[in-house]
C-alpha cells in the first residue's frame, strides 16, 4: 500500500468517524430537548389516575376532559385576549416610538441627540426586571396599579433601549441625500417619515417584532407585580395558578401547560426563519 | 438668514416631537424607579399611601448594612454567579459545537437541528419551570423509572432469598433479613415485627403463594408493601438543589448561544477556509485559526449577555422552587421579591437590594467598554 493511499483512508475513517461523533452529539441533545415537552402534551391527555399509576407510556383512553377543566379553571378565555392586546399594542407602539426616535437621532442634528441616546444605550444592559419593586410603588404612586396602561407603558419601556439602538442603527444606514432631497421639495419630517423612513425600515422593524412578540407573550415578573385583577392577568399568569394547590391535579396542570405553551410553538413554527435572524440579530449589548 | 431660522425652529420642535415620546416613557420605567428606588432604600417608609398618609423620611443608610450583612443575600448573589457559570461555561461551549457541527455540514439538515434545538427558547418560562418541577418530582418520568430500578431490584433479591419454590418453609432469619430489605420505614408498619411478618408470610403461602410458577403473589405482596417510593433527595437536600435549576438553565438557553454563534459564523467569507484547507489546513486548524479567532467578539458579547440575563432572571426560579427548599434556590431578584412582598413587607430593604442590583448592572457596562477596547474591531 502506498503512503498516499494509506493517509487517504486515515483521512476518511477520520471524517467518517467525526459524522457518526456529530450526529450522536445532535440526536442526544435533539432527545433532551424535545422529550419533556413530547412527554407533556401526551400526558396531557391522561386522567390524573392514569398518570398516578403510569408516568411514562401513551394514555389507554385519551380523553380532552383535562383540557376543558383547565380552560374554565384557568379563564383563558379572559387572558387570552388580555395577552394579545398586551403583546400586540406593546410592540406595535416599540416599533413606532423607536423609528421615530431613531430617525430624528440619526438623520437631524442636535446636540441633545449624545446624551439620551447614550442613555438608552445603557439600558439594554439595565434589566427592568431589577427595577420591578420601584415599579411597583411608582405604579401604584400614579393610581396605575391593575391598569392595561401600566402593562403597556412597562413593556413599552423595556423594549426601547434595544428598540431605539437598532433602529437609529438601521436607519443611519439609509441615505441621507433620500431625506435632504424630499426637504427640498418642501416635505416636513413626519411626512417623510412616513413616505420614506417608515417603507425603508421593515426589516429592522421585523426584527424588534419578533424579538418583542416571543418576550412580552412569555413575560411573567413585570405582570406578575402589576396587575392582580382576573380581567387583566395575561396568559403566564393563568398559568401559574396551576401550581402550588393545584400541582397534584397532574392532568389539569399539564393540560394548561400546553395550552401556554402552543400559541408559541406555532408562531415559531410559522416564523422560525424570521425568529431565529432576529435574535441573532437582537442580540446587543449597546 | 431669517428663512434659516424658521427652518432651525422647524427641524427643533420635529426632533422633540419625535424623540419625546419615547424618551419621556423611557424615563418613567427606567430612569423614575431608579430614583424612587434610592430615595425610598434610605427612607422608614413601610407601605401605605406614599404621599399624604403615614409621614415617612430618612433613616440613614442601615438598609445596605442590614442587606451586605444578611447570609441570604450573599446565598443569592452565589447563585447568581452559578448561573453565570453555568451560562459561560455550559451553554456557550455547548452552543459553539453545535454551531460549529452545522456550520461545518457534519450533519445534514441543518434547518432541523438548528430549529429544534430552540424550541425551549420560545416557550414561555412559566411553563418550563413548572414542567421541570413535575419531572424531578417523585411523579414524574425520573420517579417513574427510579421506582421501576427499586421494585426490580427489592424482588431480585426476595427470589434469591426464599430459594427454589419447593423448599420452602418460613424461618426466622428469612424474616429477620426481609425486614432489613425492607428497612426503617418498612419494618415500622408492625408493631411486633417479626411474629407479625412471618404470619402475613404464611397467610400468603395458604392463599396459593407458593404454587408451581414460584411465589408470585408473594412476592407481589412484598414488594407492594417494603418498596419505598422514589423522592428526589437533590431536591431537598440544601446543598445541591440549585442543581436541577442550573440543569433547566442549561436546557432552557444553549439553543439561543447556537443561533449567535452560527449566525456570526455565517458572517466569516467562506473562500478563506476554502482556500486553507486546499493550503492543507486540517480541519483543526481552521477551527483554531480561522474560526475561533473571529467569534471573539461574538464569545465576550454573549458573556455580558449572560451576566446580565442572570441578574434579570426571575420566573424560571419562582415557578420552579419558589426560591425553596428553605431559601438556598433564592437568586437577587426572588430574594429582593421574598423581602417586598412576603410576610411583613419591607420596602425599604427591597429598594436597597433593588439599587444594589442597578450598581452591579453599572460595573458591568463599564466593564463591556473595557472589554470593547481590548478586543476593539473585531465585534461583528
């Protein structure tokens, strides 16, 4: 045998076994990922007597009763809609207030533009959640606490700093000379803002949808301090009434398990191009 | 020069009308709580109205002592930091060879792995935290296959014990070693132990226990009666618990690293790696040299991101422990929550450990521009 050819069969019993050490990498980690979620929804159609006597297995009758008493229970028919309007007006107003922050502190000059966008830079890194006690007093301070407002101006809060960073990042990208000309032709900036800026800006304005649509559905701490009315409460607060008393009424629980856990999933599902590019790409540190 | 003006006037109150929106809404949930938070730390003022109700003002600055001098602030801060590692030295390494598995097309369907493996990312933490919970509980899956190792195990050794079926005859060592099978908690299920077995035993012969397929149904009646059912020890044990909360962490988040180490993978021009390994690079060359080298900036960036998540987290651990057993899960933020809102509040303290929480927050920024100007250049 000659050395070439004996370095080439090394070489590919190398790469042969490298495949075979990655696809066991993926398949294992693949497994761990996915078999506590596969083992909750098909343990959601358990009765809790089954699941006492069986944890693993598929259930002998399924049965869909789990999830009717865990809709009642859990009034999701109240905290569904609270969710989307929390989660759809949240981001929708990021979205806007952002671009228009962004546009005037990326295409007008001022010399307030260095300080407050600087002070928004740190927040990214300054974390509402540290701040949820204050919050909660200055809420309640302003007669706010158990108020939709509230929800909506803390989530709107916390998603500027990254809001505003990539915005006035995205649009300091878009020519300047688009701007100057249509002044010119006498344009006042809203109306560029909205004929100009606002067209260009989709994809930035996709990424903090996605980056805010995942964040505010799941949000739990900020909620969790600021309403405490049923008629308010969002999806993950339902949720988590089905722990603590309720932790061993195995089927309901997991029964609203999956239903806090599906809208996401199939958003993900749909989306999951998007998602993932727009995490990368929120991913900032300012 | 008057036209300029009017222009200057027009371009100003443009400016403000876009960037007050945002700004001012910025100030009342960042900045304002900010301030309260430092006012209230050093104040007396123990709920209730704030303004026109009981009179409070300032008591000095005992709130931070009282914090710096509480173990369980410390425990907490601990734990923040076991996030921290676990973060940095679990989910980005782990995150990186995934990446780095798919980037380099080990595997085929990269799409699949990669959307898979971010599944927990998208669910909501609620969810998550109480689904683990139920697994490491004794009902769960964990609990299910533990019981079915113990009930094997315990009937082994009964068979090997009562010997071939036909020769068998209840003695008193035979009983004597069933209890201590059995152990503590089994032997005290009777009052006079052994008298008491060896009849339970011999009822069990006479009802057909011993026919020509061994001892069946005494073995059964055993075996339902000793086995002991499954708890999770590490959960209740204080030194370890944190341990399933780190595991969850870990599960939870490597998916995320993935996404920003392969997308900034993506980044690197292909035609240099091409060209290296027809140069005669090995593949861990190109690894070493081309690629780590330019995720530099990516690995420091995702570091902040993990300190700074550590110190935001709060629900995985809320839904998961509650900050139990006895206080040992608590991070800062379920600590400084636990303070304000369980039993007497004291929103004094929770303000303090509040402001001490921004302060680490501050260190950090200035440590992310530290870090920048080491490895200025090569982000992004």
């Amino acid at each position: 045998m000659s050395e070439e050819l004996k370095s080439g069969i090394l070489a590919r019993t190398g790469a042969a076994l490298a495949k075979t050490l990655a696809y066991a990498i993926m398949i294992v980690f693949t497994v761990m990922t996915l078999y506590p979620i596969v083992w909750l929804i098909i343990n959601s159609f358990k009765t809790t007597q089954e699941f006492q006597v069986s944890q693993l297995g598929f259930p002998k009758e399924p049965t869909l009763q789990n999830y009717t008493l865990a809709w009642e229970f859990g009034d999701f028919s109240k905290l569904f809609p609270n969710s989307l309007i929390y989660t759809i007006g949240a981001t929708a107003g990021i979205i806007l207030l952002s671009l228009l922050a962004g546009f005037a502190f990326a295409k007008i000059k001022s010399r307030a533009t260095k300080p407050i966008y600087a002070s928004f830079v740190i927040g990214i890194l300054l974390t509402v959640n540290t701040l949820m006690i204050p919050l909660f007093l200055e809420m309640t301070v302003l007669g706010l606490y158990d108020t939709r407002l509230a929800v909506l101006l803390v989530y709107i809060g916390a998603g500027l700093p990254t809001g505003v960073y990539l915005a006035t990042e995205f649009i300091k990208g878009i020519p300047s000379a688009l701007v100057e000309s249509a002044r010119i032709d006498g344009a006042g900036f809203l109306r560029i803002f909205w004929k100009i800026i606002l067209p260009m800006a989709a994809p930035v304005a996709t990424t903090l949808a996605i980056l805010n649509i995942t964040g505010i559905w799941n949000e739990f701490a900020l909620i969790n301090i600021l309403v405490s009315k049923t008629e308010l409460k969002s999806l993950p607060l339902g949720i988590f009434k089905f722990s603590g008393s309720l932790s061993t009424d195995y089927g309901k629980q997991f029964a609203a398990l999956t239903i806090g856990m599906a809208p996401m999933l199939i958003f993900y599902m749909v989306f999951r191009k998007q998602i993932t590019k727009g995490v990368a790409a929120g991913a900032v540190k300012g | 020069m008057a036209r300029m003006k009017h222009v200057d006037r027009e371009e100003g109150r443009a400016y403000w009308m876009m960037v007050l929106p945002a700004f001012l809404i910025y100030l009342l949930v960042m900045a304002f709580p900010i301030i309260l938070s430092a006012v209230l730390s050093v104040s007396d003022y123990s709920g209730g109205k704030m303004f026109g109700g009981e009179r409070w003002g300032f008591a000095g600055f005992g709130q931070y002592a009282r914090v710096f001098a509480d173990p369980f602030f410390w425990n907490a801060f601990k734990n923040n930091m076991y996030v921290v590692l676990v973060s940095v030295f679990g989910q980005l390494p782990l995150g990186f060879i995934f990446a780095y598995i798919i980037y380099r097309r080990l595997v085929k369907w990269p799409d699949f792995w990669q959307t898979v493996l971010y599944v927990p990312n998208i669910i909501s933490i609620i969810v998550v935290g109480l689904l683990w919970q139920t697994i490491f509980s004794p009902n769960g899956p964990i609990g299910e296959i533990m019981n079915n190792m113990y009930r094997h195990d315990f009937q082994e050794q009964l068979r090997t014990l009562l010997g071939p079926a036909s020769g068998f005859t209840v003695t008193d060592s035979m009983v004597r070693r069933i209890l201590e099978l059995a152990g503590p908690a089994g032997a005290a299920q009777f009052g006079d132990p052994l008298p008491e077995l060896k009849s339970l035993m011999l009822s069990f012969g006479s009802a057909g226990g011993i026919g020509p397929d061994g001892y069946g149904p005494l073995v059964d009646g055993l075996t339902n009666l000793f086995v002991r059912k499954w708890s999770p020890e590490f959960l209740n044990k204080p030194d370890v618990a944190m341990l399933p909360v780190l595991f969850v962490i870990l599960w939870m988040y490597t998916g995320m690293y993935l996404i920003l180490f392969l997308a900034n993978m993506q980044k690197i021009d292909t035609q240099i790696i091409e060209s290296a390994r027809i140069d005669g690079a090995r593949e861990g060359q190109v690894m070493r040299y081309i690629i780590l080298p330019s995720l530099s900036g990516t690995v420091v960036n995702s570091a902040i991101l993990a300190i700074s998540g550590s110190l935001s987290s709060f629900a995985l651990i809320f839904a998961m422990t509650g900050g139990g057993p006895s206080r040992v899960t608590e991070i800062i933020s379920i600590y400084m929550y636990n303070n304000a809102f369980l039993g007497r509040p004291n929103f004094a303290l929770a303000n303090a450990i509040a402001l001490i929480t921004v302060a680490i927050s501050f260190l950090l920024i200035m440590l992310t521009k530290a870090l920048e100007k080491r490895f200025g250049g090569k982000e992004e």
